[in-house]
C-alpha cells in the first residue's frame, strides 16, 4: 500500500480544525488572579528563598595597606604592580588593561 507523506498527519489535522472558540473557552487563568497568586507569595516567609535569610557571622578580612610598588588604577580602581601602570596623568595612574 502505497503511503501520501504529504497528507496531514490525523492529530495535526485536528488540531487544526479547533476553533477559536474552542480554545478561548479553554480553562486558562485570569491574568488578575496570576497577579494576586504572585503578591500573595511575595507576602510569605522568605526563608525558603536563598539569600533571603540573615546569617548572623561575622565576615573577617585582612586589610592589607598598598605596598610602594602598587598603585590604584584611577579607572577601574583595582590596586595593580607598577609594572601594569600605562601612564600617569594629574597625578592619576592607569593600567595597562583600561588604556588598552
């Protein structure tokens, strides 16, 4: 037996042969109540949330003050070995990577 592969498929035929109608009257959500459903879950507990819960320790950093042969980069502020320094203008160094 031969077989068309040109002809549609029975599932898509169908679905092309729904109406409008049909698909409006479908059970879809009234776009006011998803709204409510999203401030009624911004109202609850955010400790499920990561990120939204306090975590009471305490960050320790050493400070460590710039060495003589580092400058801070006048553009992007990242503190670099004067061998990355492209020049010097007004008394403000840039690095080799913002003058690039």
């Amino acid at each position: 037996m031969a077989t068309d592969y040109d002809e549609l498929r029975t599932e898509v035929q169908e679905s092309q042969n729904d109406s409008l109608e049909t698909l409006k009257s479908a059970n879809a959500p009234d776009p006011q109540s998803v709204v409510r459903e999203l401030d009624a879950s911004d109202d609850m507990d955010t400790t499920g949330i990561p990120g939204g819960e306090f975590i009471a320790e305490e960050l320790v950093v050493q400070v460590v003050p710039q060495l003589k042969d580092e400058f801070t980069c006048y553009s992007c502020f990242l503190v670099r070995h004067r061998s990355q320094m492209a020049r010097e203008q007004d008394g403000h160094a840039y690095c080799i990577e913002c003058e690039g």
